[in-house]
C-alpha cells in the first residue's frame, strides 16, 4: 500500500511580533497562500491543509482554493495547531508521515519538502526530521540555531549562538529551516505535554520534543528560504519574489 504524507500548514491571525502577517500582500497574493501553491508544488505530498485559528483565514483561502481546517485559538505553537489539525483528518487519510510547512515562509521550497520527506523514509527510525541551512554567523535571535553529532540526531536547539565560541571562531550557523517531518505518534506525544523548560526559557518548541526524548535527525539543504518575523523581513520577501523562480510555476 502507498504509503501518504500530508503536508499542515500553522498559522494564526495575530502573531506577535507582526500581527496578521499571514494575510499581508507579496506580489499580489497573501503570504499564506504562497507557502500553500508552493507545497502544493511537492511531487511526494498527497494533501495540503491551512490549519488557522480565524475564520478571517477561512475566507481567505477558500477565496484563492486553498484547503484549511479552523482549529483552537488557544494553542502554545504551530506543532500543537498541527497535531488538532491532524486528529481532524487522521481516519479520512491516515497518514504515515506529517509535514509541518510554516505559514510565515513564503519562499519554502517544495524541492525542499520532498527531500525532507525522503529522508524520514530513509531515517525511519527517527520520530522528527528537522532540516538545515547553512547560514553566514549572525547575532539574529530570530534565526533559531541547531546543534548536532555525526550521526545527524539533533543534540540541542537555541535561540543564541551555538556552538558559543569559546577557543575557537565558526564562520556559520545551522539554521532551522522551517520544514518538519513527525511521525504521527511523535506529533501525538508531543502534544500531550505542557510546555518543557528549557521550551519555556528558549521559546523554541522542539526543544519540548527533545526533553521527552523524542529522536530527531537533520539533514543539510541549500538555498535561501526565511521567516516573516517582523517587517524588515516582509520588505525583504517582496523583494525577493520578484526573482523567485518557483514563484513563476504558480503567479
């Protein structure tokens, strides 16, 4: 039997730092719907879900064709949005793997989703895979930063710069790209617990997976996909769209 990856996409109305960004326009699109066209671009994913908390979403992805499930506006995270989310279509497609896409990313790469997929079918044994860019050292705290042994496992993940340079200098960074591969029962395990404490002082939230011993494996990719966390980074974006090559598959 073919085996199913449904890809989920976070997002929520009023983020903090910028709030309902998830709506704001990038070349004549919102940005939430750009990282839903490019999922759908995933030569591996079955399905693609918007799973919000407003119906201010609803509308809007219905408006461009976007599928989308209304789930709690009480959620701690994108991972927990995801994991109602999944509970909602878990018997109509029964999954084997879930993608967790960000909505906040609107030049994700679906070359990128489908490399990540094939890596949690070759890393079977891992519960998550969380993949990386290499990045140029930077003192951004909103670029989350991964640490990791030989054996690809995922040994910590931090807001600050690790590893700190302590006797000798690093030129770059891992950075968490916001594509993440759960099995269903880790999506599940991490839900059923309360925020961790290295979660709580960090604000990263797999770092709750780690401290219940959760196993998650990366993987290194290339390229140049990014966050909207404030509004630099929304000027940053239209700017680079303009140029996007992936973008011209579904404008």
């Amino acid at each position: 039997m073919k085996k199913k990856y449904i890809g989920l996409i976070p997002t929520r109305l009023n983020s903090t730092r910028l709030p309902q960004k998830a709506l704001m326009d990038i070349e004549g699109l919102p940005l939430v719907i750009h990282a839903y066209k490019r999922a759908k671009l995933s030569k591996l994913l079955d399905d693609v879900f918007i799973c919000c908390d407003d119906n201010k979403i609803i509308k809007t992805a219905s408006k461009y064709g976007a599928k989308s499930i209304l789930t709690s506006k009480n959620h701690q995270n994108g991972t927990e949005r995801i994991c109602e989310a999944y509970t909602k279509i878990a018997k109509k497609f029964n999954p084997d793997l879930i993608i967790d896409i960000q909505g906040d990313e609107p030049l994700i790469s679906p070359y990128h989703i489908d490399k990540v997929i094939n890596a949690h079918i070759k890393y079977n044994n891992a519960d998550i895979i969380l993949p990386t860019l290499k990045v140029k050292k930077t003192n951004n705290t909103n670029i989350v930063k991964v640490v990791s042994n030989n054996l690809k496992e995922v040994l910590y993940i931090s807001r600050a710069n690790i590893p700190f340079e302590f006797k000798a200098q690093t030129k770059y960074h891992d950075k968490h790209l916001s594509i993440i591969s759960f099995k269903p029962e880790a999506l599940k395990k991490y839900s059923a617990y309360g925020k961790s404490k290295y979660e709580l002082i960090e604000d990263v939230e797999l770092l709750r997976a780690l401290e219940i011993g959760l196993k998650i494996k990366t993987i290194s990719l290339k390229g140049d996909s990014f966050s909207v966390d404030i509004f630099d980074d929304l000027v940053k974006a239209r700017k680079k769209i303009k140029l996007d090559k992936i973008y011209k598959l579904y404008k």
